[in-house]
C-alpha cells in the first residue's frame, strides 16, 4: 500500500454508487474512530490518480481534512 497525497487523486466521472449526506456523516464518523480502516479497505485508483473504487471513502477521508 501506498499513501498519496489526497488532493492528487480525482473521483471518477461516473461513480454509479451515490452516498446519502447522512450515510456521508456516517462514515466521517466511523473513520475518525478508525482510521486504519484504510488498511483494509484502501482507494484504489488507476496510474491517471483517478479513483475506480473507493469514492465516498475519498469524500469522507477529504471533507475531514485528511492529506494522505
């Protein structure tokens, strides 16, 4: 696994997935408690930096003001 800096990845264009801003808060919350969720469940992206798994993961892990 490999830490990157947040602002360079991009979401994909088309995400089909869509995430409540409650369910949003949610997993704000959870990976504030938990932060080595990424260990398991990492963003993936492709050698462009865009995400193809791990959208809203990516949102949380921003609007909380991570850097990596």
């Amino acid at each position: 696994m490999e830490y990157v800096d947040i602002n360079s990845l991009k979401p994909a264009e088309i995400n089909p997935r869509t995430i409540s801003k409650e369910r949003l808060e949610d997993l704000k919350k959870s990976l504030s408690k938990n932060p080595d969720f990424f260990e398991t469940r990492p963003v993936l992206y492709n050698p462009e930096m865009e995400i193809f798994a791990g959208n809203m993961r990516y949102q949380a892990a921003k609007e909380l003001g991570w850097e990596k």
